[in-house]
C-alpha cells in the first residue's frame, strides 16, 4: 500500500473542496497546500531526503564503530611478553637521584619526579651495562604540556662527555585535544644535541591514553639489535647493520623530566607554560635485566622473542607492523628533506 495513500484518498478533490468553501478567504492560500498531486511530491522529496539521510548516519556509524572497536582493542597478541621475565625491584635497589632530588618523592616504590620554573628532575641506575632489558611503567600528565619532556633512556654520556651514545624513549608534551607523542631515538658518538650527530628518530601516537594509568615502556639492547616495546607489544627494532651505526659501549638507565621547548612540541611552537606547572611524571615497577659491564663473556644478553636467538617472531612482527601502519607519525629514514648519507641503514 503506498504510503500517500491515506492522505490522498482523505484530501481528495471533494474534501479540498468542502475545506476551501469553510475557510474564510484569508486562508484559501493554506488550502493550496493540500492539493493531492502537490501533497504526493512533498512526501515523496521527503521520503527521499529521510532515507538519505538515514543512510549516510548509518555509513557514519559503521565508520565510528570501526575506529572505536579498532582504539578500543589494540595491537594483535605478540604472543611473547618479556616483561613477565623480568620481575620489579624497588627504585632504590636499582635507581638513585641524579638532579633535582627536591623534585622527587618517593611512595611505595613509585616515584615522581617534576618541572616547575626552578628545576626539573632525574635519576639514574646505579649500574652500568653492556646489554639488557631496561623497563618502567609510566602515567603522564594531563593537559597542557607543550614543552615538556618525559622520558626513559640508556645513555653513557658522563662517561664518554661529547661521545657518548643514546638510546631513548621519550614522550614529547602536547596541548589540550592533541595526543602525546612518543619518540623512539638512537644515538651514536656524539653530544646528542643534533649538532654533531645525526639522530634516528621514530615516533608514535598510542592506541591508549597514557595519562589514564601506568603502562609499561622498555627498552631492549643487546649486541646484534634494539627493541622498543609498549606494553609488551615491539614498536621498533633497529638492528646492528655496521659498528659505526650501532651503540656499543656501556650504559645507564636514566629517567628525567626536563625543558625542551625549542623543540619538543611541533618543532618548538608551542612552548612549556608555568602557569600549568607542576609537570609531573610518574614512575613505577622498575625492571632490569641485563650483562653488567664487569660481566663474564658467558653472560648471556636479553632476547626479546621466545627464540632466545634474537629478532622477533612472525606473531610480534605482525604485532609491530600494525602499530606501525596506524600509530606511527614519523620515521627519520622517509624523511625527504634528512640527508641519508648519515644514516646508511636507511
């Protein structure tokens, strides 16, 4: 049965009719718009712009639903999780204050550290290595954070002042509505300051929120490679192609939170502001795992797949490939305007 049908029998000519001859002559305009063949187009426009409409709210849906199931769920499974290896040892079994110690606290074997306009803050492991798995569960700062700089690293450069190497996982501060940025960085034989070296910059978005709860970023450093893990889940490895484009001397594990508004957030714009501050990062289950420098050669370095032989297996390949195909934002090797003479592993 059509639709109009009901309206088009009950206004039929007659009944338009009888309508036009009560109302008074000021309203006869009003009748005109309920003529059949009029009433018909109206509805059938109406029908048309409805079930359009209907159908691109479904279409939208069907994309948000998408996007939200894929953020919701994460990377597949790596199927190996180094972390579960490696078991949580107190900051002060492991770790002491190296800067800014009136900026630190201490609660249960979680520490934060913080930036204000006086000061920021760090700490540094009491040892040094030649390979090992490095680990720490992080929470963030919510907010305005441009500027800032939060950050786990390996790093000899008081040993080795102008020549030292580098291997970092820091997040780079953001503005309201914008996410954070993690940027994962090797350094060779330099001061690290991007003037007598050249960086090996990757970054990423994350598939969560990392202001919302603590959540586990490691690095693993042995001789033939460099993972860089979230969650368990390898976002980065970089492998040992030549001596001169891998770090090899030993190093400290560092945290810090420090002031880099020259260049942290989109390239310097947006710089730290103390009106916001304390900055604070905070840091716990504290993981390391790794040949110390006096070491015996039988010392055996981390491995991050369940091989033991290095690399990553298929399932943690797989792993990597999706954070890279939806959360990496930039890669120093497809950078057009870097001059890859420097980085021949490109």
């Amino acid at each position: 049965m059509s639709i109009v049908g009901p309206f088009h029998a009950l206004l039929s000519p007659i009944y338009v009719s009888s309508i036009r001859n009560t109302l008074p002559t000021d309203h006869l305009l009003l009748s005109i718009f309920f003529r059949p063949d009029t009433l018909f187009i109206s509805i059938s426009h109406c029908l048309f712009i409805f079930f359009s409409f209907m159908a691109l709210l479904g279409f939208l849906l069907m994309v948000l639903l998408y996007s939200s199931s894929s953020y919701a769920q994460g990377p597949p499974s790596p199927g190996y999780y180094p972390s579960s290896r490696v078991r949580s040892m107190g900051f002060s079994q492991g770790f002491r204050s190296r800067w800014g110690s009136q900026h630190q606290t201490l609660d249960q074997n979680s520490l934060s550290i913080w930036l204000d306009r006086s000061s920021g803050s760090g700490f540094k492991s009491i040892n040094s290595y030649k390979s090992g798995y490095f680990g720490v569960a992080m929470k963030l700062q919510a907010g305005y954070t441009a500027g800032v700089i939060t950050c786990f690293y390996l790093s000899n450069n008081e040993a080795y002042p102008g020549d030292h190497d580098e291997i970092d996982l820091e997040f780079l501060g953001t503005t309201p509505g914008k996410p954070y940025t993690l940027q994962t960085n090797v350094w060779m034989k330099g001061s690290g300051d991007g003037t007598t070296v050249t960086g090996r910059e990757m970054k990423f978005h994350l598939w969560f929120d990392p202001t919302k709860d603590f959540h586990n970023y490691a690095i693993l450093w042995n001789p033939s490679e460099i993972i860089f893990l979230v969650d368990d889940v390898p976002i980065r490895r970089y492998a040992r192609k030549s001596d001169e484009t891998f770090p090899l001397k030993p190093m400290w594990a560092y945290g810090s939170i420090w002031d880099a508004s020259s260049w942290a957030t989109e390239g310097g714009k947006y710089k730290a502001d103390y009106r916001y501050q304390p900055f604070v990062g905070k840091y716990n289950s504290f993981k390391i795992a790794g040949c110390g420098t006096s070491a015996p050669a039988s010392c055996r370095p981390a491995s991050a797949s369940p091989a033991r032989t290095g690399g990553l297996s298929r399932q943690q390949y797989a792993a990597m490939a999706w954070v890279q195909r939806n959360y990496k934002v930039y890669d120093y090797c497809q950078d057009s305007r870097r001059d890859h003479k420097h980085t021949p592993e490109c």
